[in-house]
C-alpha cells in the first residue's frame, strides 16, 4: 500500500532546499508549531523551474544556475519520500537537509548557500541516513520524471500569489484560505517572539484586502553558511527580485 501524499494541515509551506530565507522561515514556523501545535504540510517550489528560461549567466550571480539545480535534484528526492514515506517524512528530511546546508559553517569557495555538491549523492546519503530514510532514496536525484509533480506543485503555489514571487510560499488555512510569499526574515525570533509574530502575520493574511508589504533591502541571513553566527547581524544587500538578479 502507497504511502498518503498530502495531509489536512493548518498550513502549506512550499519550499525549496537551497532557499536560505526560505529555511530561516521554515525554522521560525517550526517554532509556532510547537507554540500553538501547529501541523504543516511541506510541499514544493522549484526555483530551477521557475527560472527555467532565464539566461542564468546573465542574470545571477555565480554558483547560482548550480545552487538551484542541486535544489531541483533535492526536491525529487522529497518526492519519492513522500510518495514512498508519507508527507512527514518530507519535513523530517527538510529539517536535517537545512541544517547541514546552512547551519553548519562552512571554509572555502562559497559562503552564501547551496552549491553544486548539495546536489549529489555524497552530500545527501548520510542525511537521509540521519533522518532514518533509507540512503536508495538518493536514487531519485536523477529521475527527471518527478519533475512533473515538483512542476505541479510550483504552479500550485504560484496560481495562490501570482508569478512575481520567488519562496517560501505560505498557504493559510488551506484549501480556502489565502496564500502569500514570505514572509521573509533574515533573523531566527526567540521562542517568546515566534508566536507574536506569526499572530500580527495571520492578521494581515485575513484581512480580505491585504495583497502586500515588502521591501528588497534585506539583511543577510543569520546562519552560519553565510558565516553570520546567531549573535551577528548580516550586511544588508538589494535582494531585487528576491535572489540577488543582477537583471529583471
């Protein structure tokens, strides 16, 4: 017997591995859950496929035409998870995937986010051994033939916001309730601050009229592969775009 796909939650969060804010929100929102206990629903965006036709030299910085790849290749992974292990499953393999991509200090090259090695077998088998999934999942980084549901679940989330977002993509209350992008925060709250916060956020997602409230000025992320500790404040960059696009 298959093992279910989706699940009643309160709501959906529609990520991708290699986000780093959306991995910041996605660490906030777990907070919540244990706050007001809160059940999600991880489901996916691509950001490799929403930038499917962009011109990646032309338009982003180095590293990331790779970073995004890796991030597709991670998604198929979440897909035959949840299809083979329930949607449970996917949270359990976000959470250890984001804390070994980006809460984890990092020498070298790159000192941003995902690179090209998050997306093979080296980087990922110990992870799916650490969160208790069998390594033979990892076959899945080159079935392309997932792509079509992680495509499913990109348009998904985007006919809930329109097309000009990039992730993480919150569903409220689903399957009626409204979807927004964001919100994104460079810094972790405290447990004390998480459920305030996310408080004033519902408000704003139920008024009937609200549509947005944003600004490209962010911070880098408080985590350490950006070299940022919990106690550092990040350098503030225009994030245009939502990714640091060199072009609209």
């Amino acid at each position: 017997m298959d093992a279910p796909t989706e699940k009643n939650a309160d709501i959906r969060f529609y990520f991708d591995p290699v986000c780093p804010f959306a991995w910041m929100t996605s660490k906030w929102v777990r907070l919540v859950m244990e706050e007001r206990d809160y059940d999600v629903e991880w489901r996916f965006i691509s950001l490799r496929l929403l930038n499917a036709s962009v011109d990646y030299d032309s338009h982003f910085p180095e590293g990331y035409e790779a970073g995004h790849t890796a991030g597709l290749r991670l998604l198929r992974v979440a897909a035959r998870t949840r299809q083979e292990h329930g949607p449970d499953a996917v949270g359990t393999l976000y959470a250890r995937l984001g804390a070994h991509i980006f809460d984890t200090e990092r020498d070298g090259e790159s000192r941003s986010g995902a690179t090209g090695h998050h997306g093979t077998r080296e980087f990922l088998e110990p992870i799916l051994t650490e969160a208790g999934l069998p390594p033979s999942l990892a076959d899945a980084l080159d079935d392309g033939s997932l792509d079509a549901i992680i495509q499913s679940e990109t348009d998904e989330a985007l006919s809930r916001t329109g097309k000009d977002v990039g992730t993480p993509i919150i569903h409220f209350e689903p399957p009626e309730g409204v979807a927004f992008f964001g919100p994104v925060i460079s810094r972790l709250p405290s447990r004390s601050e998480a459920a305030e916060l996310w408080d004033h956020v519902v408000a704003l997602a139920r008024f009937p009229g609200f549509a947005e409230l944003k600004r490209s000025l962010r911070e880098r992320p408080q985590l350490r592969s950006f070299g940022i500790t919990d106690a550092g404040t990040g350098i503030e960059e225009d994030w245009h775009g939502g990714s640091r696009r060199q072009k609209k």
